[in-house]
C-alpha cells in the first residue's frame, strides 16, 4: 500500500529535516530514493513535492546548500543549519505526539509481534 500524497504532504518537512540530520547532506533525487527505501516504496514522494520544501525549508532558514559539480552536472546539495538542527528535533517530538493522539483518537491498538 502507498500512503496517499495527502497523509504525506503534513509530514514533508519533518521527513526531509530527519533525513538530513542523519544523513549530513543530500540531494533532491537522493532524499527521494532514501524515502523510498526506509518505507519499502510505501512513501514514493515526487520531486513537485520534495522541490518546494526544500526551497521553503531554505527560506526558513533551516537548510544550507552546496553546490558541486560532476562533469557537466551540478548538484545541489542540502544540509541543516544550525536552527534547522533545533527545529527537527522540535518537529520530530511534535509528530510522535499527534500520532500517540491519534492512536487514542482513533482508538488504535498496538500492533503486536
């Protein structure tokens, strides 16, 4: 099952910031990939999505960028600024909470092993 682009567009920025905190630095088709892989294709997010968050991420203040070239590539990369560090680990507890209360508000059990 694929999670709908609805569920994940409240969650965009969160994914994107703890992605860079354990990653240091990463480019757009890299943090896709990475998604990707963690979620076992059940987040697939497009670049239409991940493109505009990084640039408002970057407009808040939260990632830095590097350019690098590779041949006649370039390739931008993203990491957290100082502020961004802060703001994920803020956004990170933010989201455990909304889903222990959605748990309780949806009256949702544990899954057991």
């Amino acid at each position: 099952m694929i999670f709908s682009s609805e569920l994940i567009k409240g969650t965009m920025k969160t994914i994107v910031l703890k992605l860079l905190a354990d990653n240091k630095k990463m480019y757009g088709y890299e943090i896709t990939q990475r998604v990707k892989q963690l979620t076992m294709d059940k987040i697939q997010i497009t670049e239409g999505a991940l493109y505009p968050t990084l640039h408002a991420l970057e407009s808040e203040g939260l990632l830095t960028t590097e350019t690098e070239y590779i041949g006649k590539r370039v390739r931008k990369y993203y990491s957290l600024s100082p502020s961004g560090k802060t703001r994920t680990k803020e956004k990170v507890i933010e989201i455990a909470d909304f889903m222990e209360t959605m748990q309780i508000l949806l009256d949702i059990k544990p899954r057991t092993a």
